[in-house]
C-alpha cells in the first residue's frame, strides 16, 4: 500500500502537466496539444462535410468512424481531467471540491459539451439529430485549452467589463431611440417599420455598420435619423474595439514584462533553480515563445546583468 501511495501522485502529477498546455522544453504535452487541436479542427471539418448530402453518402463510414474515434478520445480526456484536478492545490479544498470546481468550471463545462452531443445521441431520446451534429461544432471552444489568445481575450472582457458595459449601454439607448423614431416617421411607409420590434433589425444593422440595404428610410426625417444612427453605431463600435485592443496590448506587455522580471530574479544568484525554471517556462507559454526564444531571452539577460556588475 506504501508504495502505491507514493507511485499515485507522481503518476497523477505527470497527467496533470501532460493535459494542461504544453511549456516550452515539454515536449510531449506539446505533441499531445497539437493531437488533440487538430483532432479538433477535423471535427470541425467532418461536420461540415456531414450538411452536404453527396458527400455524407460517399464519406458515411469514414465519418462515422472518426466521430467514434473522436468521440473516445474526447471521454477519456474530461475523465482524465477530472481525475487529475484534485492534485490542483486550491486553498486547501478536498480533493472532491476540486474536481467539482473543475466540473463547473469554463473549461470543464466546455470539456462536457464537447462529448454531450454523443452522449444525447445515444440516449435515444428522440431529438432532432441536426441539432445534435451542430452542436458539437462547440469542440472548437476546446481550443482554448491550448492557446493563451482565448485566455486573454477572456480576461481583458472581464476586466474592462465596466467600460464595455458602458459602451454597450449607449448603443442600446441609439438602438431603441432610432427604432422608435423610424416607427414614428415610416411606419405608414413601409413594412419594416410597422412596428418598434420591426424597426429594431435595421437599427441594429446601421449601428452596427453591417447594412444590409433590404430597408432603408424613404422620408427626408427617417433619412437625418438614418445619419444620426450610423453615425453613433461608427462611435460606439470603435469604442468597443478601441477598449479591447488597447487593454489587450497592455495586458500581452504586462506579462512579457512579468517574464523578463522572473529571469532577472532567477540570474540574481547566478543560477536558476529547476522551480524557476519551471515559472519561466509558465510565464513564456502565456506569450507563446518556444523553447530557443526562452534560451535566448535568458542568454540576454544573463549578459546584460554580467555587463551591469562589470561597471
């Protein structure tokens, strides 16, 4: 019992790093995030081909065959996640309460969805089988296990949400003013206009810039209020897009300089340790750098601090 005891957590440890995305030097759990994103874009692919009749005749077997495939590897992957969550140390929680965070968590939702289509395919309940080969388009959101750009643009969403919201409140407000004011001056005109609700899909494609031209004020009233709107739809949107570009740029420039401060500190003692070694590594996965751009910017670091002592 001893040496099972001793022998499980390392092997737990070892499936943790191998599921989580892969760090610069980890080669192994790098291959395994490359197998699992381009079993993800096959899928992806597969489904695709499924809509068009021809080709799901031709090729039935052969998707079939992939989805099953597909289909265990996904199973064993969230199982194993679950299984290895509880060497996550949170805050002293129990070894269940970490697999249940893990449960309803983003990712672990998202892991669910991902074998839940099968899952209500074979349960035979009677669902329209479309909806359920449609959803499993939702494996694409399992990417973001595997690269930091969905982790970011997640985080810089939540912390600028106070900003968003603001922006997004504003276009509401031109959305119903601009509705309710083309209901007032076009809806004896024309058909989309009949009503508020009618009115509200072309307020929403001017303010959105998108114009899709199927109706357009004719009234000399609805045409300012037509200017007005896309006018405020071009200011609103560019605040969005402004607001998380720029906290997007601030937030990737924060952590490189995260990484180059962590590499300071580990140089201070003319040595890093396999710890910080690991930190680095953690550090530059968030950013994307491969093992040579890591050597390098440590090589670099090491020569400017030996230059420094020097003077």
């Amino acid at each position: 019992m001893a040496l099972e005891s001793t022998a499980q957590p390392s092997l737990r440890d070892r499936a943790l790093r191998l599921l989580e995305k892969g760090q610069p030097g980890d080669k192994a759990s790098l291959y395994f995030d490359y197998f699992l994103s381009g079993l993800i874009v096959v899928n992806v692919l597969c489904i695709c081909i499924e809509s068009v009749p021809e080709l799901a005749v031709s090729y039935g077997e052969t998707l079939s065959a992939i989805e099953v495939f597909s289909m265990v590897i996904f199973s064993t992957e969230y199982w194993a996640r679950v299984w290895v969550a509880a060497s996550k140390v949170e805050d002293g929680a129990s070894e269940f309460a970490r697999r249940l965070r893990y449960i309803l968590s983003p990712n672990g939702l998202v892991d669910l969805i991902a074998i839940l289509p099968n899952l209500l395919e074979y349960a035979g309940l009677g669902l329209d089988l479309r909806w359920v080969r449609i959803l499993r388009l939702l494996r694409l959101l399992k990417i973001s296990h595997y690269t930091p750009a969905f982790t970011t643009l997640f985080d810089v969403l939540r912390e600028e949400r106070y900003p968003l919201s603001a922006t997004l409140y504003l276009l509401l407000v031109a959305m119903f003013f601009s509705s309710a004011a083309l209901y007032v001056l076009e809806g004896e005109l024309q058909e989309g206009f009949r009503s508020i609700p009618d009115a509200m899909w072309w307020s929403i494609i001017t303010l959105t810039t998108v114009g899709y031209g199927d109706v357009s004020p004719v009234s000399a009233l609805g045409k300012v209020v037509g200017a007005l709107t896309a006018i405020m739809g071009v200011m609103t949107v560019a605040m969005m897009t402004g607001i998380v570009a720029s906290s997007f740029a601030n937030k990737m420039n924060l952590r490189k300089e995260t990484l180059q401060n962590q590499i300071i500190e580990s140089l201070e003692d003319g040595i890093i340790s396999d710890n910080e070694l690991d930190e680095i590594n953690r550090l530059a996965g968030a950013l994307e750098l491969s093992k040579e751009e890591v050597d390098t910017l440590i090589r670099y670091e090491k020569l400017r601090l030996g230059k420094q002592r020097l003077k």
